[in-house]
C-alpha cells in the first residue's frame, strides 16, 4: 500500500504502518482519554487517564495485528506466500500474493482472523473477571481489569462486524468460499460476495445518515459513512477484478512478455542509460547486469527524483530495484496471475522467470492495452 512504511518483521513478514493510521490512533486514544476512561473511573487523574489510554490503544492496535497474523499464518499453511501486513484507517490488510487456490483454503484463511478476535476477546474478557471479582477491587490492578474489559469488548465487536457476509470482509470471503465450494464456481461466488459487501455498504452509509440526523452524532455518522465507502469501492473492485479475469481467460504470460530485454551494467550512469537505451527503445523498464547476472531493474518513475544535472554522475546500481524485490511470474502463468501480481505492486514491470533466470518483462501497460482490447471484443463477457 503506497504512503506505508516498515516497522517490524515478524515471522518473517513485514510489518507495515500506512500514514493514515496515525490518524485513527490518534483518533482512538483521545476517545479514550477524553470520554470513555474519564466515565469509567472519574476518580482517575489525569496522567493516569492518560497513561492507562495510550496502553489501551496500543494494544487494541496489537489485537488488529494479531487478527491479520492469523489470516497470514493459514495462508502460509496453504502456501500463499504473505509478504506483508499493513495497518491502516479502517484496521489490517494481509498482502497476499495470490488468491486461495480452493474453497477450502479461502474458508479457513477467512475465518481465522474472527475466530482469532474471538479469543482474544475472550481471554480479555477472562483477565477482567478475575481481576474484578476473584481477586476484589484492588486499586493497583484496577487499570489492569479496565483495559482487559476495553479490549474484550472490542474485540468481540471486531470478529462479529468481521463476520457480516459481504466482501471483502471475512464474513464476505466466508460467503463466498461456501457458495464456491457448492456451485464449484468461483466467478459466481465472487460476484454473489461482492453483491453482498455493496448492499451491507448500503446499509452502513444509512446508518450513518441516521446517526447524523437522529443522534445528532456527526463524527459516529460520518464514521460509518468512510466504512461504507470503503467496503463499497472494495466490493466493487472485486467485481471489476472478477470481470477481467473472466477476460483475460487462460492467455499466457509468454504471449505478451517483452524477450528482447536490453540489459544495461550497474556501473554504467543514468545519463548514458536515458540517452542510449530509454529514449532511443522508448522503454518503462530496463535490467540491470553484473557480468552475465541480472541483478536488478530500473524503471523511469525511478529516475524522476534524480536532478537531470546529476545524471551523468549517478551510477545505475544506486537508483535500482533489486532484482529479488521486484515482483515476478513464469512464462507459463496466466495474465490472470499477473494481474495478482499487479494488483499488488506500484512497479510498471513484472520479472517473468523460467528455471531462476530471467527471461522477459511484461509491461503493466501491455496488460492493460490486451485488456481494453478484449474488452471491446467482448463488452459482455467471454461466453
């Protein structure tokens, strides 16, 4: 997700903070501090309220990351390479590198993140107990029993509105994989679950309307209202990923990759590699060699934060993506599989590989251009 930046690796997946969740937990811990833990315990000072606020926040945050680990672990179990998990907005996002190749996998993927939220809630939920009742009120570990009871809570709330059956949440990919594994038809489990996740968009941005006009609650109604936009444009995404994969059918990626790859030495200069080989090959994307090893890629959204004055003495191996993080299919994948790859990438370029050696490049806009044109061909679809 572009605008994300690295924060930790865990099971050797990295653990990404998109810029807009500062803003919600920012959001989350004056909603704390300022209104729930003051009515809670009014008795509390200040610092402590304060104190005790950024712990809850913190951890609530903790609970989405575990919730998205749980998806990415049994995505891993089905060998689903997870690259990524990315905290945002609107909660956590597993980077998933393929779709669930059964309706089984999809099943399991899915319902791992609530059943994970269940848990935890649970056992928060267990912590408060004890700490309230079996142990008696003990002003020491009262804080203790008050942010197990938050997170408790909130986390039994995050695995139900989890678990409402329209894309993409869980309970959307749920829905789906059912009716998949019935219908043995993926494409139509799609659209029933994206059907789905815009009608509960629907009700959301109702709710909030409500919200605004009878509660007079203009920030919980305008909150439901960014849910609902988002769930909507998700929903439909999916449908509209759903059509080109219909499109796109079983063509391969060797029918549309670039073979002629005009790789250029690491330590040639940016000024050489403009005037000699992307200007003159109108090119988006070119390798880069060390002796008879690519090693790299270079692409001109590169170049653009290089100052034309330093080309000449930039070498090409300090502006390029290493070769291992650019993402890559085979030959004999199918451009339904790059667009996967695509989908989840900002390079114009993916690395089609044969046997660990490099063998072309497809062009984000040689897809793109296929996919038009089929879609002129067939505006209703392959039949």
């Amino acid at each position: 997700m572009p605008g994300s930046i690295t924060v930790a690796r865990v099971l050797g997946i990295d653990i990404r903070i998109h810029f807009s969740w500062f803003l919600i937990f920012v959001l989350i811990l004056l909603s704390l501090a300022d209104r729930v833990l003051p009515q809670l315990r009014p008795n509390w000072s200040d610092q402590k309220t304060y104190i005790v606020a950024v712990i809850t926040a913190v951890l609530f945050f903790v609970s989405v990351l575990l919730h998205e680990l749980a998806h990415a672990l049994t995505a891993r179990g089905f060998r689903m390479p997870v690259s990524s998990i990315t905290l945002f907005l609107l909660g956590g996002v597993a980077n998933l590198a393929k779709e669930p190749p059964s309706a089984r996998a999809e099943f399991l993927m899915a319902a791992a993140g609530p059943l994970a939220s269940l848990a935890l809630g649970a056992v928060a939920l267990g912590i408060a107990f004890l700490v309230d009742v079996r142990l008696g009120f003990d002003p020491a570990l009262d804080p203790v029993g008050v942010v197990a009871s938050y997170l408790g809570v909130i986390n039994l709330t995050l695995a139900v509105f989890n678990m409402i059956p329209g894309f993409p949440l869980d309970g959307g990919r749920v829905l789906r994989s059912i009716v998949w594994a019935v219908r043995g038809d993926r494409s139509q489990a799609t659209r029933i679950a994206a059907r789905g996740g815009q009608l509960v968009a629907g009700l959301l941005l109702l709710v909030g309307v409500y919200r605004m006009v009878a509660w007079n609650d203009s920030f919980g109604g305008a909150w439901s209202a960014l849910i609902a936009y988002f769930l909507y444009n998700a929903a439909s995404g999916a449908l509209q990923q759903d059509r080109m994969t219909s499109l796109l059918g079983d063509v391969r990626v060797s029918s549309l990759m670039v073979k002629d790859l005009h790789p250029v030495g690491a330590s040639s200069t940016v000024g050489a590699l403009v005037r000699d080989v992307v200007v003159p090959l109108n090119l988006a994307a070119v390798p880069v060699s060390e002796g008879e090893r690519i090693v790299g890629l270079v692409t001109i959204a590169g170049l653009k934060g290089i100052p034309q004055e330093r080309w000449d003495a930039t070498l090409v191996r300090d502006v390029m993506t290493t070769v291992d993080a650019v993402p890559s299919v085979s030959p004999d994948d199918t451009l339904v599989v790059a667009l996967e790859r695509f989908s989840s990438s900002d390079l114009p370029v993916l690395a089609v590989l044969q046997r660990a050696m490099l063998v072309g490049l497809l062009q984000r806009e040689a897809l793109a251009g296929y996919l038009r044109m089929r879609e002129s061909l067939y505006p209703r679809g392959l039949r």
